[in-house]
C-alpha cells in the first residue's frame, strides 16, 4: 500500500521566552536600549520606534495606528532563551513576536513611489579597504558636539545603506556593485555650519570613501497597521 505524502512541518518563528511590558509614566525623554547574551532590555520606548526596529523601517514607512504609539512610552525586559548576543537582523523576528503576542499587533505591507537616495560609487572610484578578518561585523556610531562619526568592520555596502538611510529620513538603496566586506570611517557634521571645520554627509561620503547619494524616486515597502492594542500589565 503506499503511504499518504505528510504535510511538511513549517518551521516556527523565534519567540522570546520570557517577557516584561511595563507602562513608563516617567515624562523623561531620554530612552535607551541595550543588548546582550540572550537579552534585550528597552527603557522609555515608544511601540512606532519598536515597530521600526522589529522592521527595519523608518516612521515615515509606518502608516495608520492610533496616535499612544507615538505619545505612551514603555519599559520592556525580554530573554530569548539563548546565550547568543543577537545582531539588530536576528532579533526582528523575536520583536515581531512580541509585538503580535502582547500588543496584539497585525499588519500587511505595501509599495509606495517614495522619493529615495541611490548609493553608487562616485568619480574616481571607491576609497574603501577590504576587510578579509574573520568574526561578526561591528558597528560603532558616535555622535558629539557638531561631528558624528561612524566606524564599522566587516561591514557590506547594504549595511552602509542603511546606516545612512536612518540619518537621512530617506530609503537609501545600494547600487554601489561592491560586494565585498569593507572596513569604514566616515566623520561629518550633522548640522554643518558655515564655519565649521566637518564637512556635510553628501561631502564626506565623496571625499573619505568615493561614494556619492543620488536623488531619485523608487518604490519604498510601507508597514500599514491594521489593528494594535495596549498590553495589560505584568
């Protein structure tokens, strides 16, 4: 006799083990969040900056939602149930888990025509160092007065994109061509007065790594809300 096909078993997405939402009625605006071995622990945030974090998003990629995802912050503690410190890519999905399983979060995506910033390589070729080490990539981001400055080893070209993308409010798309892993350090002014001694991003892109952002339009994957709650408290 022969045997009836079984359906193939679909592989469940990484959740965290154990989790803590705590509303923060704290009125201070400074939040932050840290990392490590089988943790993630996240203070004063708010769910539209946890949204952009669980899909690698910007606020203006969020569309709908009511208005205490952006004006109710949260103190949020959770343990993913391994000794691994997980990279910003693998803890999405944990995130996502979250978010569906304690703010019953749902949600499909759509393309909008968006104005975009293409990354290609400028005039005189690409200034940037081949980085054959082993080990994970490392990124360092530092902003002080009147200068930020990024370090980053090991790092790819999609990954500089979108670095640049978060301090440019813009998608920033990679049609650099370069695959390899590069070694960076790119230094600017944010806000670069007449006088000062930093150049703009654009400028310091060109100079320190042969790279230039064009303007141009492109399609942008919207996250549009379709429903949301708060969490009850634990």
């Amino acid at each position: 006799m022969g045997m009836a096909a079984l359906p193939a078993l679909r592989a469940q997405p990484p959740s965290f083990e154990v989790v803590s939402v705590k509303p923060n009625n704290s009125g201070s605006g400074r939040s932050s969040e840290s990392t490590g071995p089988g943790l993630l622990t996240a203070t004063n945030i708010t769910i539209n900056s946890l949204i952009q974090q669980a899909f690698g998003v910007r606020a203006f990629q969020i569309s709908g939602g009511p208005g205490w995802l952006t004006s109710e912050n949260y103190d949020i503690a959770a343990k993913t149930g391994t000794s691994k410190d997980l990279s910003e890519l693998e803890l999405r999905p944990y995130i996502q888990a979250l978010l569906a399983d304690r703010f019953r979060f749902r949600y499909h995506r759509e393309t909008k025509e968006m104005q975009v910033y293409s990354l290609v390589v400028a005039r005189g070729g690409a200034k940037l160092p081949v980085d054959s080490g082993e080990g994970d990539a490392t990124t360092n981001v530092t902003n002080g007065a009147g200068k930020s400055t990024v370090q980053s080893t090991r790092s790819s070209m999609a990954h500089l994109a979108s670095l640049l993308g978060a301090r440019l409010d813009r998608v920033v798309n990679d049609n650099t061509g370069l695959t390899e892993k590069y070694r960076i350090q790119l230094e600017w002014a944010p806000n670069p007065a007449p006088e000062s001694a930093e150049p703009s991003l654009f400028t310091a892109l060109q100079e320190q790594l042969g790279l230039r952002l064009e303007a141009t339009k492109g399609p942008v994957e919207i996250i549009v809300i379709d429903g949301v709650e708060k969490p009850s408290e634990n």
